[in-house]
C-alpha cells in the first residue's frame, strides 16, 4: 500500500489550494461577468462610432434610481421615460445632491434589463464608470450619460430599463451595525 | 466477498481502555472515537429537533403566539445549522470511525491522535454557536444560507462568534476527512482491492474528497464575511465595488456538494442493509460506485439552481437545469439497484430494513420533489416557499437521518453486544414513518400554495395544512426522545448478539465477536 505521508502531504496541499480558489472566485466572477455579461453591467466603450447609424427603429428607454439602505443623497433621472432611435447617440443626466453637512463619496452601480440588451448598449461616457463621486455638504451635480443602443437590437426588445443604485462608498460597517442593533430590541 | 480471519485474542486485558472520564479525552481509539461522535450528534439532534419543535409550535395557528419575530429567526438559523454540522455529518463520521477500520480490516484509522482533536475541538464549536442564543443582539438569525449583506451589513454583532464556530467545524471535518482517507487508501488489508471495499467503505472515501474539496470554500466564504464586517473589505458589498450575488456562487459552491455529503454515506448504507436482509449478494455493485462517482463529480456543477431567481441569463439557467436533471440519472441507477436486490430475495423486515425500506421510498420522493425544483420556470414559482422546505426535508429526515437510525439498529449489536428490543424498534420505527410523513407531506401542499418559507406568521388559508404538520412534528420529535430510550435499553443490557448478529451478513465487520473487542484486526484478516 502507499505511503501514508505522503497521502497526508496531498490532501493538505488539496485542502490549501480549495481555500486560495475560494478567494480566487472573487477576481474569476469579475473576469467571467465581464466577458460574458452574465451581471448585467454595461462596460465602458470608446469605439461606438460603428452603432451610429441612419436607419434606427423607435424603442422606449427608462431610467430608474435608488438609493442603497442608509444613503441620503437625492439621486434620480433628469428625465426617466424616453423614446429614443437605435443608432443615434443619445445623452441623459442624473441628478445628485449631497443633503447632508459633511463630505461624502457616492458611487453608482449599473443594471440593464432585459440582461440580453446589454450587448446592444454601447456607453461612451457615464457617471457609473466612476470609482467614486465627490460632492461637498449641500453641493448637487448633474451627472452624463452618452450612449448609443445598437441596430442589431434583437426586434423583440422594445423598451430597455437601465437602472442605477447609488452607494455611500465610505460606509462605516460599525455604525450601520450599532444602529441595527438599536432596532433588535433583545 | 469471503474472508479467513483469524481472531487474535491473546493481547486482550493488557491493552484495554483507560478507567473513567480520561478514556474519553485521551481516547485515540476509533471505536471510543466513533462513540464519542455519535452520542455528540445524538445531543445535537435532540437540540435542533427542540428549535423545530418551537418552530412547528408558533406554526400550530396563524398569528404570533409563542416567540417573536426575531427569536423565530434564530430558531430556524440555529435549528438549520445544528442540524447538519451538528447531527447528521457527526452521526456519518461516528459511524465512519466505527465501521470503516472493521470493514478494511484496519487495526485503527490512521492518524488516530489527529482523530481525538477533530472530534474534541466539535462540542467547543457548537458551544460557541449556542452561547450566541444569550448575546446582546441574539444569535444569528439570517438563516443556515447567511447570504450576504443580510449575513454582514445587516446580521447581529453575534456573527463574529457564528464565523469561528464555522471555522471549528470546518477544520474538524477537514481532519476527518484527511484521516478517512489516508485510512482507506493506505490501511486496507491484502486482498482488498478498490472495488472490493464495502459501500459503505466507497461511499465515505468519494464524501471525504467531497468534504476536503468544499469545506476550504466554506472557510474562505466566512473569512470574507468576517473582513466585510471588521476589516473594511468589500467582497459582498457592492458600496465598495463587491457584489453579492458572489456570496450565493461562493456559498452554493459549497453548499451543493455539502448536501450529497450528508447523503452518499447513506446511500453506502442502506446497501448493506438491503443486501443483509434480502439475503442476496447487492445488484450491481460496480454500478453503485460509478453512479456515486457520477453523482460526486455533478454536484460541483449544479450550485446556481439554487439561485435560479437571482437574474441570471438564460443560457446560465439552461445549463443548470440540465446538469440537475442529469443527477437523476446515477440516482435512478442507485434506486433501480436497491430494488433488484430486494427482488426474489428472502426478505425479513427487521428494524434496520423497515428504516431502509423507507429511505429508499421517502428518498425517492424527495429527490422528485427535487427535479420539479430543478425546472427553471417551474421554480420562480416555487422559489423560497414550503415546498422548498418539504424538498429538502424529504431527502434529509427520511433519507440521511432514517440512514443514520437504520445503521444504528444494524450495528449496534456490533457495539454493545447487546441486541436492541425488535418489538420496540418497529414501534419506533413506525411513529417516526408516520410522523414525518404527517410533518412534511403537508408543506409540499402549502408550499405550492405559495407559503413563504421563513416567515412566523401566515395568511389564513394555510392554517389547517400547518396545524397538521404541526402534529406530525411534535409526533416524530417524541418518537426521537423514545429512541434515545430503545438506544439506552440495548447499551444497559439485552438479549446476547452473535458474532455474525444477522444470518448472511456479509463483511469483515461480521467476523470478529460482539461487542467488538476493544482492538480488532491487530494481524490484517485475509481477503480473497
């Protein structure tokens, strides 16, 4: 029969490598939602030149906002029900104001549905893009999109819903927990 | 498979166990070991069937009556995770120190220093666990899945104490896995070729691969928490760029191959039971290990069906459902199996083959549940509903845990020497069948009706459903107390076993005396 240590020796390594895959899932979820789309995120593209077309067809756009649990900042659509042409650039802007007296960084995460538009959306510019955005006590901004939805838009798409979350980027764990706890009532 | 054994009885006396409290701390025998095991799981389940008993009774009527909301949602998080870190993976690693020596013909498992931390450092983590019940905040309360942020942003600062415990559990089963192993593959005697182990021998080698490989993903997936919630990270926050939805991959990464590691050693079983009592060698023997084999390496593909809701693009969807639907398949090999031995054999329904008769029966009947469940469109509707419950309490109470019952009756004439009282057995055996089914049949009906899961209170319409359940809880929760009595009947004392305790059982297990004596297989035994 084998060798005792030496089977020890594998499993352990076995054991090790299953636990540095775990972490590595975290980068691997981004690289596969990244190729394939599968989150609904919308990349960032510098070449949309070639979506720009003549011949577009009439699709509904919707902007929607939210604010995650806890942010105070006024975050909503300019404009939130559009008809837009597939193949014309097309800009909207967001408005955000900072309602409390203290520096805060926001940050937006965006979401497309139905997810198989994804492709079809080239964005050129857009505030989500954006690691973080800085605004001072009181001060509101008025925040681009440039983008272009793409002919080939399957027929059966007619309207397209992007949807924005805006975060507090420098939320302190400790104090939503404290103010959880508040509410536990043990 | 036939063996010569030659029973060494000579260094009987002089190599004994230690007296008193000290034998079970310095143990590193695998019998003393696998004892200790199975009267820890025993605990634990007597614990987490009090959680469901309060669970089932603030159930019994619509309303809140007897707990709060929050205490309600600790209950069913505590009762959740007692029950598989605490019962059943215990119970099958009890039986695995027990069986897997004797039926190698190993003299002890491998690392059996390694063996005595493994199960010591268990009851630290469930103390651990349970200490979080009387914490400012209570315990945990976000359920056996904690997702993410529910898990970090939003749980009670008892998580922290919640994550250790995990890590404990984690690296106990780690080391038993490890010792499961290196035993099988290193210890077994001359002769014993791979597909000549017992099942029960294969179906604990393929759940150990299974444990070593998903246990670190489980430890990685808490360790991430716990930085979330401590250390600033992100990983499951989307504020910082994470995304929670990677917790549900990550956890389910885990938790679907955890589930057929609390059902593979069942499944090694109940084919020597089944084998035993009709009297005929098992059908299909190579058939058994290439379908556990099939069904171990499907799991590590199968994990998003759990998260059908969650948005994912169809062809991610597709995939899983055809994946899930294709572990049907060794699944179906293994059942059809279990028939054809019974077929024409000459049956006798003892206590252990009326438990795997049952299994076999109730296990199908869970995993059909489980292939609804797998239909994509079909489960937006029944997503998080009782059905679910039902599903996965099917195969769990009926399939592992009636396992777990059945291989007790079988072996413990093994153990003790002592044979259990038959007429209370079968009375056991038939107030548990009629109480999970009364329990859980039910909750498919509500659950399809649309019954959240998780929720204290409910609408009006479910309540005759719930009120039955209920009582076929309460039903087979009394019938476990009965249990723990039958089991300390036959330890006191009882009509004397034989050595081969059932008439054409087979495996080296069956050739050395009852109770085994305290060292078996000094000299390796002889297979051929």
């Amino acid at each position: 029969m084998g060798n005792k240590k030496i089977t020890i020796l594998k499993l352990s390594a076995a054991v090790a490598g299953m636990y540095l895959f775990s972490f590595a899932l975290v980068p691997l979820y981004d690289v596969f939602c990244d190729i394939t789309g599968l989150n609904g995120k919308v990349a960032q593209t510098s070449n949309a030149e070639s979506s720009i077309s003549v011949e577009g067809r009439e699709i509904g756009l919707q902007f929607i906002s939210h604010n995650n649990a806890g942010m105070p900042w006024v975050f909503k659509p300019s404009k939130e029900v559009s008809k837009i042409k597939t193949g014309t650039l097309y800009e909207a802007t967001f408005y955000a104001k900072n309602t409390t007296d203290k520096m805060m960084t926001g940050r937006a995460v965006n979401s497309v549905a139905p997810s198989n538009a994804k492709d079809y959306i080239k964005k050129i510019e857009c505030f989500c893009f954006a690691e973080g955005i800085e605004l001072m006590p009181g001060e509101e901004i008025l925040l681009p999109i440039k983008m272009v939805v793409d002919d080939e838009l399957p027929d059966n798409i007619k309207n397209i819903v992007l949807s924005y979350t805006i975060f507090d980027s420098k939320i302190e764990h400790n104090l939503t927990m404290d103010h959880d706890s508040d509410h536990m009532g043990s | 498979m036939s063996a010569v054994i030659e029973n060494h009885h000579d260094d009987h006396g002089h190599h004994g166990p230690a007296k008193g409290l000290k034998r079970w701390f310095y143990t590193t025998n695998h019998k003393d070991i696998g004892t200790l095991y199975l009267w820890f799981s025993f605990a634990m389940f007597l614990i987490g069937g009090a959680m469901a008993m309060i669970i089932r009774a603030e159930l019994f009527q619509p309303g809140m009556q007897i707990v709060e909301p929050e205490f309600y949602n600790q209950m069913i998080t505590l009762h959740g995770l007692i029950m598989i870190f605490g019962g059943v993976m215990p119970a099958f690693v009890g039986l695995a120190n027990w069986l897997v020596p004797m039926m190698i013909g190993a003299p002890d498992m491998a690392l059996p220093r390694m063996n005595n931390l493994s199960f010591w450092i268990l009851p630290f983590a469930f103390f651990v666990l349970l200490s979080s019940l009387f914490m400012e905040g209570g315990a945990p309360n976000f359920g056996w899945t904690f997702y993410a942020p529910l898990s970090t942003t939003y749980a009670p600062p008892s998580t922290t104490f919640f994550i250790f415990s995990v890590h404990i559990m984690g690296a106990s089963s780690i080391m038993g896995s490890i010792n499961v192993i290196v035993t099988i593959m290193n210890m077994r005697a001359p002769g014993m070729g791979l597909m000549k182990m017992p099942l029960f021998v294969w179906s604990w080698l393929i759940t150990a691969y299974l444990l070593i490989a998903v246990m670190p993903v489980l430890a990685g997936a808490v360790t991430m928490m716990l930085m979330d919630i401590h250390f600033g990270t992100s990983f499951f926050d989307a504020a910082g760029g994470g995304d929670p939805v990677l917790f549900q991959h990550i956890f389910w990464f885990f938790g679907h191959p955890e589930v057929y590691i609390m059902i593979l050693p069942a499944f090694g079983i109940v084919s020597h039971i089944i084998e035993t009592f009709s009297r005929k060698q098992l059908f299909g023997y190579s058939s058994m290990v290439w379908a556990m084999l099939s069904i171990a390496i499907l799991s590590f593909v199968v994990w998003a069906h759990h998260m059908f809701t969650v948005g994912m693009p169809l062809a991610a969807e597709l995939f899983f459902m055809w994946s899930t639907m294709l572990i049907a398949v060794p699944t179906g090999v293994k059942v059809f199996n279990w028939i054809a031995t019974m077929f024409k054999g000459s049956i006798t329904f003892e206590t252990p083959m009326l438990f795997a008769c049952a299994f076999v029966v109730l296990f199908t009947l869970g995993g059909f549940s489980g292939l609804m469940l797998a239909i994509t469109p079909a489960d937006f509707q029944y997503h998080d509903t009782y059905f679910v419950v039902a599903h996965f309490h099917y195969v769990l109470v009926p399939g592992a845990i009636f396992s777990i019952m059945a291989a007790v009756y079988y072996w413990i004439p093994k153990w003790t020497g002592n044979m259990y009282d038959e007429r209370l057995g079968r009375l056991h055996f038939w107030l548990s069948f009629i109480g999970v089914n009364v329990t859980f049949f039910p909750q498919h009906f509500i659950g399809l009706a649309g019954m959240p899961r998780r929720i204290p209170d409910y609408a009006l319409q479910f309540a005759d459903w719930n009120m039955v359940s209920t009582a076929g809880a309460f039903l087979f929760g009394f019938s476990q107390v009965f249990f723990l009595f039958i089991v300390i009947k036959t330890v006191m004392g009882g009509k004397k076993a034989t050595g081969e305790v059932w008439e054409g059982a087979r495996g080296l297990e069956w050739t050395v005396d009852s109770p085994a004596p305290y060292h078996t297989f000094g000299t390796p035994p002889k297979v051929s």
